[in-house]
C-alpha cells in the first residue's frame, strides 16, 4: 500500500550537501534521487526529473513520500518552480541540512585550499579548447590568445584528462556552466555532458573540421574550418595589433 | 593489504547513431563502442597506483575489480581481461541488477565484499552523467563503512603504516588516514585513465579465468523512469569559410563586441 505523499526531504548545494544527502538517506535507508531538476506530474503521479545516459534523455522517476531529492547548486534556478509545485499538491519540501551535518569522515590529517585560477561561470568572453587542438602547446596558445583578448579559457573535460589543463577549466556537468555573452569552441566534438555547460553561453560559436559534429547541433553559429588554422590567424591578427 | 574496486563496463552513448535518442523506449546500445564508467577507469587506476606503493614499500597488496553485470548490452571481454593484464588479481563478476535500482546494485556488491572483506573499497564517483552516483553511499550504509567522497590520489604512507587518501571537497583537498574496510568515491583523479600494458600481459590475461559470485538476492523495488528526449534549443546557421584569416576577422570582432 503506497503512502500518501506529504514530505520530500531536499538537499540542494554544492558537493559537500550532495554528500550529506546521499550519506543521510543511505543512513536512513530511504530512496535517493540525485541530479534532479524538477518535479512533474506524470500518469497521476509525482515524478522527480533528471537527465539520463550521458544527458541524451530526459527520465521521469516516480516519487513515494518521504523520498530524499538532491539538487545541484548549478540547477538551483529550478528550486523555484519545484518548492511551488510542492506547495500546489500541499507537499513538504524540507531541507536536508536541518535534519544532518555536513559528511565529516574520520582521519583528517591535513587541508589545503585550492587555488582556482578564474571563475569560468562569470566570465563574459571564454575560448573554449577540445582535443581537437591536438596538443597540449595548442592548448597553451589559446589560454595565451584568451589572456591577451581579456577573455578566460576553458577546456572539455578529455582536455584535463590528458594533462593539457587543469581541471577547474572543465566545461560541463563536471565543471563550469557558462554564462557568457559569447563562447568560441576550437575542436570540441559538442558532447552532452560538454554541452550541460556550453549552452549557457548566450552566443556559442563553433569550429570544427567536421561538418557532422554534434557541436553544429547546439551552437548558434557553426565554422567548418580547421582550428589550428584559424587560432594561427588570430594569434597574427592580435600581434599586429600591438 | 587488499583493495577493493567496483566498476561498471558502459556503452559509450556518444558512439550512438542520433536517431537512437528518438525512440526511448527501444534503445539499441548493442552497437555502441564499450568503455568502463570514466570515474570508475580512474578508481581501477587508483586502485593499482595504490598497491604500487604498497608493494614499493615492501608490503603485500592484492587487488580485485568486482563489476555487477554488463547490463545494456555492454558485454566486452576484452575490458574485463584488460584488467588482468594491467595488474588486477582477480576480477570479480556478480550477476545485474536492474538498472535503476542503485540500492541493489550496492546491496549486491555488499553481499560480495561481507563475505571477502578488503581493507578499502574504491568506486567511480558515479557511472556517468545520468547515473545516480548512489552505489557508493549505500555501499557504505550496507557495510556499516565510512564514506570518503571525492578521493583524487591514494597511497601507502610506510612510515605511518597507514593508507592514505587525498580528496577534492569543496575549494580544499583534504587528506586522510583512512579508516580499514572504507568506500572511497573517485572523482577527478590525478590519473584518469587505466594504465598501459604491454601485449605479453594481454596474451597471459586470455588465460585467466574471471571469480563468479551469486550475492544474497536483493530486492528493493524501483519503478522504471519514463523516458524522453531531451529538447535541442539551438538552430545553428553555418558561416561560410573562405580563409582564416576572414573568419579570425570575424571571431576578433566578435569578441571586441564590433560584429554582430
Ligand atoms: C561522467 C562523465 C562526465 C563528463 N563530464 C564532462 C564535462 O563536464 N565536460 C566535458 O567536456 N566532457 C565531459 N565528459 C566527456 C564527454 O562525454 C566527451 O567525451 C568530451 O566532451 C569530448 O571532448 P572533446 O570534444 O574535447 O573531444 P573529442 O570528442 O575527441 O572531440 C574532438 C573534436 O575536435 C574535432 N577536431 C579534430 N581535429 C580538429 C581540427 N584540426 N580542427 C577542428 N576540429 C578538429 C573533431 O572533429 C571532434 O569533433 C564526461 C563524460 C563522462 C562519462
């Protein structure tokens, strides 16, 4: 016999809350759903939204009362819509953080701040580099061309992997969203998981050499192009300016 | 010492033809090229880095990678025997579990790790994006375990005689004496990928035979979520190319705020 819904516990912030979340339900023994990003009724029933197989699909999981629901601070512009929709159906949102702490595990030895280098999410102009550049001196001369043009300079996530970057230039559901006026992606295969953050840029220009990259799909303007090339003409264009 | 590493053999959903997005509800990732969950390659890593040390120091180390099924299609031998030949003692294979019902899946792997209990277990953050990134926690809640989320590195610390792991948590790296039998999540570790083997240990691991293991049966109920597809936003117009040098132009003026 299913219970009336009435309360749904939320967790919503950065990793430290996402933790306490999952450590506080596994605790319970309660059903977590994780990554969510609105609540919908569907066949007479609530559901909590959350993107699927690499952000392809859209998935509707149905909710029972008392079910704890986890919200990335990156997708806090949905907690709006949601406490609303629980106030309509006269459920419960209460906030996880008032019936846990914060994760502490045991054996700290020592804590060290991590300096982040910029803020990708404010920033209005980013060059953003793929695996396309080839390698890493590419990738040092768009982060050397964004310096000179006061714009930042992120990466896709493979970028990081390879050691061209570091991790806190990744663009995407690992990393940064955009939320730039404009965004030029130099050979970024246009990924789901790339996209979840490009696509926040207001103006996303791509250059590809394939014309059937997954990019031309999401950006607002495409450049079928090799992108060495043009960073090559960019980098000429700028020294003549000086 | 005897490390632990649970991992996911995955389609890798951007090899997908786009049209297989269209219909959700017969998905074909049979096809799709086949790779472990990226934070589960960097735990199996992590996992070897970590009995390096320990055997640089002199210590034992042993090493099992546990997988729960190949669900979807994403059967790949050559994954699973790869494991061997990069240095896995043994690679354990338990039967899948539905898809959406992270807690069996986590209540398996548990089954599996009371009954050959290791010292740490290592796992992959989550899966991919779309997964639910609860295995980890209810591990731990099954085990009765304590949970370090976000591990980066792993090593032995000799002097101390004692394992140790360094975490990525909100703005800070945070290092850990960890306690015996603990989950570790892996996130954005310092090594990513798997290590590189050479073709003798591919061809010794052909020999070897994978540990089989029926857990206590779990049964947690879970409906299945109602898939759609995700809407595009953007309609993209083409630039017509006709030299580098005009479309750096272009992107110049852009970026100056002079083009539209
Ligand atoms: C759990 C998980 C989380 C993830 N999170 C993120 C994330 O947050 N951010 C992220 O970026 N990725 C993420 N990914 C990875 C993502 O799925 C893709 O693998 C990644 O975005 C691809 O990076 P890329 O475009 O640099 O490389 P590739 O896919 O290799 O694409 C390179 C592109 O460059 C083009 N190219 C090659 N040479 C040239 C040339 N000379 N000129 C022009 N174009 C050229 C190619 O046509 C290709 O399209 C995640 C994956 C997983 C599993």
């Amino acid at each position: 016999m299913m219970n009336k819904m009435e309360c749904l516990t939320l967790f919503c912030g950065g990793l430290e809350v996402q933790t306490a979340g999952k450590v506080y339900a596994a605790a319970k023994g309660l059903t977590c759903h994780t990554d969510i990003i609105g609540l919908e009724m569907a066949d007479g029933k609530l559901h909590g939204k959350r993107k699927l197989y690499s952000t392809h699909l859209d998935g509707l999981f149905p909710l029972e009362n008392g079910d704890v629901l986890i919200l990335d601070e990156k997708k806090k512009d949905c907690l709006e819509e949601m406490a609303a929709m629980a106030t309509q159906l006269g459920i419960t949102l209460t906030d996880g953080m008032s019936l846990t702490a914060v994760h502490e595990p045991s054996g700290l030895l020592h804590t060290e701040e991590i300096v982040k280098t910029e803020d990708l999410s404010a920033a209005k102009l980013v060059l953003l580099g793929g695996k396309g550049l080839g390698t890493k001196a590419n990738f040092e001369r768009l982060e050397a061309l964004a310096e000179k043009l006061g714009a930042s300079c992120g990466c896709t996530r493979p970028v990081a992997m390879a050691g061209w970057a570091s991790y806190d230039k990744v663009v995407g559901l690992s990393g940064s969203i955009l939320g730039a006026d404009v965004c030029i992606a130099f050979g970024v295969s246009g990924a789901a998981p790339l996209m979840a953050g490009a696509t926040g840029a207001k103006r996303l220009i791509a250059v590809n050499n394939d014309p059937k990259a997954q990019i031309f799909g999401r950006c607002s303007e495409g450049i079928v192009a090799d992108c060495l090339e043009i960073l090559t003409a960019l980098e000429q264009q700028i020294e003549q300016e000086v | 010492m005897k490390i632990g590493v649970c991992f996911k053999i995955v389609p890798d959903y951007e090899t997908l033809l786009a049209e297989e997005w269209e219909n959700p509800n017969q998905l074909d990732f049979t096809y799709a090229k086949k790779m472990y969950g990226c934070f589960d390659e960097a735990a199996l890593e992590m996992g070897l880095r970590m009995a390096d040390s320990l055997k640089a120091a002199g210590q034992t180390a042993e090493t099992v990678a546990v997988t729960c099924g190949a669900p979807e299609g994403a059967v790949s031998e050559s994954l699973l025997r790869a494991l061997f030949a990069a240095g896995y003692d043994d690679v354990v294979l338990l039967p899948a579990c539905e898809s959406f019902v992270s807690r069996n899946t986590a209540k398996s792997l548990a089954s599996y790790f009371t009954e050959h209990p290791v010292d740490l277990i290592l796992t992959g953050r989550m899966v991919g994006p779309g997964d639910s990134g609860m295995v980890p926690a209810y591990l731990a809640g099954e085990l009765g375990a304590e949970l370090y989320p976000e591990a980066v590195s792993a090593s032995w610390n000799d002097a101390e005689s004692r394992a140790e792991i360094t975490c990525k948590e909100a703005g800070f790296l945070k290092q850990y004496a960890v306690s015996s039998g603990a989950v570790c999540t892996v996130g954005d570790a310092e090594a990513s990928y798997l290590r590189l083997f050479p073709l003798k240990a591919r061809m010794e691991a052909k020999k070897r035979v994978f540990s089989e293991y029926e857990p206590e049966k779990a049964d947690f109920a879970g409906e299945e979520p109602i898939l759609r597809m995700e809407k595009t936003e953007a309609e993209c117009s083409f630039l017509e190319y006709k030299s580098a040098e005009e479309t750096a132009g272009f992107l110049l003026g852009v970026l100056k705020g002079e083009t539209e």
